[in-house]
C-alpha cells in the first residue's frame, strides 16, 4: 500500500470516528428531549462554569439572538440560571445548575465500550491518545477562530 493510500485510508477512519461521534452526541441529546448546540452548550458551562451570554455565544457559535433562545430553553428546563455577575451587577453571567438526569443513562453504554477499548491499551499508548485529544482540541478551536 502506497503512502498516499494509506494517508487516504487514515484520512476516511478519521472522518468515520468524528461523524460517529457526532451522530452519538445528537442521538444523546435527542433522547434527553435536548437539541444538539443545548447539550453541546452544557457540556461547555459543565468544563468551563459559569459565563456571560456573549461568551457562551462565541463558544456554540450562536448570534445573539439565538443564544438568548437558547438560554432561556436550558433554563426552562432546570439547568442553568442567569446571575448577576459578581464584578459588574450590569452584567449576567449563565451558571450551570444541572444536567439531564437521563444523560448519564443514555451515553453509558458508549462510554462502557469506549472504556474497555482504552484500557486494552498500556499507560503509554493510553497517554499518548489524550495528549492527542488534548492537542486536538486545541488545534480546533485555534481552527475555528481562523475562519471567523
């Protein structure tokens, strides 16, 4: 196998593990009675805590607009509240208060079998895959600002 279809091949797993990732978090959300940017949303406040609607908004990618929606639905639904912010009271700040309690339930069985394949590796293989996810993620997000 040449060099180029093996850069092809490796290039096709690649763009296979994110869209199944993907299609993993929507279906997660779904089942949760969540849209897709309101899980990906909390799973930002969860990593990151507490922060204005503007920060969220340039996190998720939303306008303005859309993320106020967005807001208020995660705050209907009991998992984030909007605060004064503690350094200037003109402001809000979104802290997370919950998650869905059927969340953990729904992604369990991904995470079991992600797990099991991970710990079929040794602690130097395993430090090497999250350095790279560290790495990765990193790489995106410097990604995504160079294209705005």
């Amino acid at each position: 196998m040449s060099t180029e279809d093996r850069s092809t091949e490796a290039s096709a797993i690649y763009r296979r593990y994110l869209s199944a990732a993907l299609l993993h978090a929507q279906a997660g959300a779904r089942a949760c009675g969540l849209g897709a940017t309101d899980l990906y949303a909390l799973n930002i406040l969860d990593l990151d805590g507490a922060m204005t609607p503007g920060e969220l908004s340039a996190r998720t990618g939303l306008t303005t607009g859309p993320t106020t929606r967005l807001i208020d639905r995660l705050e209907q639904g009991g998992y984030v509240r909007r605060v004064p912010d503690a350094s200037d009271r003109r402001k809000v700040v979104v802290e997370p208060i919950g998650q869905p309690a059927e969340l953990d339930r729904m992604l369990a069985p991904a995470r079991g079998k992600i797990g099991e394949i991970i710990s079929g590796y040794s602690s130097e293989q395993r430090a090497m895959l999250f350095d790279y996810f560290d790495r990765a993620a990193t790489a995106f997000q410097q990604a995504v600002s160079e294209m705005e």
